[in-house]
C-alpha cells in the first residue's frame, strides 16, 4: 500500500514517526545546510547521492547556477534520483550523476568540476532502502 502512494496511509506511517516503503527522509538537513552554506553558483559534490534528499535541499540554493555532481554505486537508485531531481524543475545542465562508489570521487569530480568543487558532502550512514 505505500509503495502505490496511498496518501492515508503514507500519512499514517509518518504520524508513527516511520518512513514509508520506497522512500527516504535525509537527516540533519538544516544543520547540514548551516554548515555548508550554499551559495547560488556553487558546485556540490554528493559523494553518496542516494535518494537525493539532500541534494535537492542543496539544489534549490545554489541553483541558480550552481552544479550537482552527485555519485552513488546503486545504478538503479541513480537513474531513478536523476529522474526525481529533473522532476523537481532543476535545470538539466544543473544535475550531473555518476555511477561509481564515493571512492571514485576525486576521479569523477576532475572529469566534471576541473575547476574545482565549493562543497562535498558524504553521508556515510546506513540507508534503510538497502537494507530492506
């Protein structure tokens, strides 16, 4: 019922402090977003681009002008963040995803931001989504 997107019972596994099959809350947002302080024309690397919760935070102040290069090792999670992301109204030339594990970054982000990157976020916890 919740991956359909039943709106009651999103709604009610939410009020239980839950997450929902197939969804992904990010954590600390506001603490994350004061402590990077994003700026419109920054470039953000996400090295565990995930569900793309933070980024989307991050997008919307740095855009715009601003680039995501977000990486992520789950193939099938990216395509569907890079869809999520552009649904979002995000400019296209705003939001570049890359397969490849975080420890690929410096790799991935010399290929995509020579100039260099303004923030870089890594959330190394344990998603749920993985593990369910």
């Amino acid at each position: 019922k919740e991956l359909r997107g039943d709106s009651e019972i999103l709604k009610h596994v939410e009020g239980k402090g839950s997450t929902a099959a197939g969804t992904h809350r990010p954590i600390a947002v506001s603490e994350i977003l004061e402590i990077l302080e994003p700026q419109p024309g920054m470039v953000y690397v996400d090295c565990t681009l995930g569900y793309g919760g933070h980024a989307a935070e991050v997008l919307k102040l740095i855009t715009p002008g601003g680039r995501l290069i977000g990486v992520d090792a789950d193939s099938a999670e990216l395509k569907r963040t890079t869809e999520r992301l552009l649904a979002l109204g995000f400019p296209t030339e705003s939001v570049t995803c890359c397969y490849s594990n975080y420890a690929a970054v410096p790799t991935v982000a010399l290929e995509h931001a020579p100039g260099g990157a303004d923030i870089l976020l890594a959330d190394l916890g344990v998603s749920s989504m993985q593990l369910d």
